[in-house]
C-alpha cells in the first residue's frame, strides 16, 4: 500500500501544478489538516478540504502562482516525506523564489489526512521519527 501512497502524493502534486485544484482535492480526506512550518511566527493549522483551499490562498497572497518540483520521495508506509523545490515569484517584489522545502504526508485509504510542511530537513526527519544519521544528510545537498 505505501508505494501506491508515494504515486497519490505525486498525482496530488502534479493536479496542483496543472492548476486542476479539483482533481487535487479530489486526493485529500474531506477532515484534512495542513499544518504550516511551525517555526513561523503566524504559523496557522488549517482543517478540510476549506481550510486547505485557506491554506494556498494564503501562500498565493506572497507568491502568486507557485509550482512544485519533488526531488525526493521516502516512502514510510502511511506517511511519504517529500523535498521539493518551491518555485514562485514574490506578488508585491516580483522577486524570483526558488526554495527546498520539505512536507511529510499522511495517508489513510489513498487519501491525504494531513500535510506538514518545514522550511528545514531536521524538522521534517524530526516529525518523522527519522534523523540526518539514517542517511538523509545528501537530502541537503543543493541540486543542479
């Protein structure tokens, strides 16, 4: 079952991308939680399927328009654990951003149920039981 949830997470992903918000609730559970980085100061917990519309409105307010691009997927049974590349540009300075981030992924009968995101590598192994000594320290080797 965890590779099939690795796939739902890319297909989520990809629905994102594509702009098709529709097709990428259509992978979250009606009671998701989207949790922020919670080293941010206004780091907020969002619920459902509104709340995760919430959650990306508010990231399009500093963002616009952003695109996802997964580097790496680990495949931890109900929970995949992602770096990716957040691409975007900045609505009020037009400043290009180009930030790794991680997100851990829960997954209940090939549905997301939470989504945790982290500006760091040591939160996201952290939340995941994992650490940089089980061999994920490359993780924060920069990609060309």
């Amino acid at each position: 079952m965890s590779q099939e949830n690795v796939e739902v997470v890319r297909k989520a992903i990809e629905a994102w991308n594509s702009g098709d918000a529709e097709a990428a609730l259509a992978y979250a559970d009606p009671d998701i939680e989207v949790r922020e980085d919670p080293t941010l100061p206004d780091a907020e917990v969002f619920h459902g399927t509104a709340g995760l519309l919430a959650s990306v409105a508010k990231g399009t307010e500093v963002l616009g328009k952003v695109r996802y691009e997964p580097e790496e997927f680990l495949d931890l049974g109900e929970r995949v654990l992602i770096v990716l590349r957040l691409i975007g540009r900045g609505t009020h300075s037009g400043a290009p951003v180009d930030q790794r981030i991680c997100q851990l992924w829960t997954l209940r009968n090939g549905r997301v149920v939470c989504l945790e995101s982290f500006f760091h590598l040591a939160h996201a192994l952290d939340a995941a039981g994992l650490s940089q000594d089980d061999g994920y320290s490359s993780w924060l080797e920069p990609r060309s």
